[in-house]
C-alpha cells in the first residue's frame, strides 16, 4: 500500500516537474509548480521528515506561489500561440542517453532508504546526536536540538542572510513601497 | 526553441491580469474569500503559534512556525485587500520584527560569551543562571529565527504587492508608462472601496 502512495507521488512529481518546464503560459507554470511544491511536501513527510515537509508546504507551495501570482499581476503575460514548449529532440535523446547511462552505473551504489549501514551513516555524528541531544540539551525533537543547540552558529548565519536578503530587497525598492509611510 | 520565438512575432496578443484591462481593480472584493479567510484564520496562526513554541518538542519549529504566521498575514491581505493590511501592520512593523530577531539571535548568544564561554554555548546559562539549557535554544527559535522569518516574508509580499492600487505607484512606474484609456478613471473609485472595507 505504502509503495503504491510512493509510486503515484513519485509519478505525480515527475509529471508536474516535467510540466513546468514545458508550459509556455506563465500563470499555468505557477500553478503547476504549486502542484509540485505540494507533492514534494506529502514526499517529504512521507519519507519521515515532518520539519522539512512543513517549510516545503509553506514556502514552496504557499508563499512562493503567492508571490509569483503578485508578480504576474503587475506585468505583462503574453497569450502564448500553444501550450507547450518546442522540444529539441536531438538533444533530448543525448540527455536522456547520459540520464540512463548514469542512472544504470549509480543506482546500486544509492543507499537504501533507512540502511544503518550507509554512507550517510556517519556514527560519530549522527548517533551522537540521537544518543545525547536529549541530555544535553533537554529539547525532544533533535533536529530542533541540532539547528539551535550544536549548530547554532550555522543558523545565526542562515538568519542573517534571510535578514540581509529582505532588507536588501526593501532598500532597492523603497520608493515604491515606503512611500506610504 | 527557434520556430517558437518565430511563432511570438505574429500570434501574441497581450492581456494583462492587471487593472488595466478590464478596468477594476487587481483586488475583488469577494463575500466567500473574506468569511473563508475569517474562519481560517485564527486557525492557521494558532498553528503557526503552536509550531514555534512547540517546536523543540514536536516536528516543525520557528522557521516553520514564522513562515505559516506569514502566510497567515498574505491570506488576510489577499482576503481584504493589501493597502488595508500594510495600514494595519506598518512597514515599521515588518522591519522592526526582523531586526529585532537578529538582534534577540545575537543577544542570546553573546551572553556566555560574557562569561568567558564560546558563542551560543547555552549550557552556560544553566551553570550561571540555573536556567535549563534548554531555554536557550528556545529563545533562539521564539525570538531569534521566528521574526525573522515572517518579518522578511510579509515585507517581501508588502514590497511586491506595492503599486497593486494606482494611488501607490507613479506614473512612470506603471508598466505601460501612464494612463491611456478612459476606464482608468474609474480606478480611483475602485481604490476607495479596497481602502474603505473592512480592516481585519
């Protein structure tokens, strides 16, 4: 039953990505991208990793899609003369060639999902962190422990930068908007 | 990709989503979206509530937590109107919340250093002040990253969705460089209702 769900999201992902690259209509790209983002999200969660579904669902499929929207209002679309983006097939079927060359020669070195044996796997970081991050810190969700407690420093920097970003885009662009002030 | 950009030249026509078609204004002002939204509302922030307070203890967190209280504020704005909404919540507001995240996230941080410790290094605010480690990291979350996050998405919107109404841009700011048809006129009409309805 499960691998059924993986498979139709998995589908449907792949469908919507391929979609949103061939669309010629901006507005039908947004949407169809907002499609994505939301399959991405029931991926996420459905892969076990709730904190990362939740910011895709927000951002991905809810604000980011509101924002582009914004944008669409205020300039021109252009009635495309059909839907679909032209194909180059020559250089399609190079890529689709490298895609399966590569896909046949790296399938079996990717870990299965969950192998405690995995590259990934890395015990002196990850199973300290599942060991102790509740001692230390006395904070149950590890991956809140992780972000705020043993890598802190990295998330003042990831916050600064979303301040220094959107800061940034309101002094370039105050005239319009602090006017109103 | 050649023979589309051939086929631009002679079958595009433009419209715009815009006001300046159809001669109303980009915000409709619609009974089903406002009571919607007013019953959504108090939904989703108390989500967005419970996730950044109840982060550390429970999948989501602050950037998650902030990001749904932003959407929650664009919801309230595409319900009733930007211009009302950016009244109510200033542009100071917005500013001032993401500023004072960074500025809590620092606070926070320095104070071991104070102490002699490294940056951030919360145990130290149990051996000093007997506050569980803990605590720490959820003054980071609550008024470090939280504010930040939806301080910088709803300005963003705000900043976006500034010259929605004709009275917030110039001339030479609009996209076509100015007003040409007749039907603009009844923009500014259309303005007074957006501004005069009701503020959330």
């Amino acid at each position: 039953m499960s691998e059924l769900f993986a498979a139709a999201l998995f589908v449907f992902v792949l469908v919507t990505a391929v979609t949103t690259a061939l669309l010629r209509d901006v507005l039908a790209v947004v949407v169809v991208f907002a499609a994505y983002s939301l399959g991405m999200a029931l991926f996420y969660a459905f892969l076990l990793a709730p904190d990362v579904a939740m910011t895709e669902a927000a951002i991905g499929a809810g604000v980011t899609t509101l924002l582009l929207l914004l944008t669409l209002t205020k300039t021109n679309r252009t009635r495309p003369d059909r839907w679909i983006e032209g194909v180059d097939l020559p250089a399609l079927a190079v890529f689709a060639a490298l895609l399966i060359v590569l896909v046949v020669t790296l399938l079996n070195s990717i870990p299965a999902v969950g192998d405690p044996g995995a590259a990934w796997n890395n015990p002196g970081v990850t199973q300290y962190y599942i060991e102790n991050a509740y001692d230390d810190t006395g904070v149950e969700n590890a991956v809140t422990a992780v972000l705020a407690g043993y890598r802190g420093f990295d998330t003042f920097g990831e916050a600064v930068v979303v301040f220094a970003a959107g800061i940034s885009s309101l002094i370039v662009l105050r005239q319009v908007v602090f006017t109103r002030e | 990709m050649s023979d589309a950009t051939g086929g631009d030249e002679t079958g595009v026509e433009n419209w715009r989503v815009s006001p300046d078609t159809n001669g109303r204004s980009a915000y409709v002002e619609s009974q089903i979206i406002m009571t919607t939204v007013q019953v959504v509302t108090p939904f989703s922030l108390t989500y967005g509530l419970f996730l950044m307070f109840h982060g550390a203890d429970s999948p989501g967190g602050s950037f998650q937590g902030g990001a749904v209280m932003a959407a929650t504020v664009l919801m309230i704005a595409f319900a009733f109107g930007v211009a009302p909404t950016r009244d109510w919540l200033r542009n100071r507001t917005v500013v001032a919340l993401a500023a004072g995240g960074v500025a809590a996230f620092a606070a926070v941080g320095l104070v071991p250093v104070l102490f002699g410790d490294s940056f951030l290094a919360h145990p130290r605010f149990e051996s000093v002040f007997g506050i569980d480690t803990k605590w720490g990291l959820e003054a980071i979350e609550v008024a470090g990253v939280a504010p930040i996050v939806a301080g910088v998405l709803v300005g963003l919107f705000f900043l976006i969705a500034a010259g929605m109404n004709p009275d917030d841009q110039t001339p030479e700011a609009r996209p076509d460089g100015g007003g040409h048809d007749p039907e603009r006129a009844d923009e500014g009409t259309d303005t007074e209702t957006v501004s005069g309805g009701d503020r959330p």
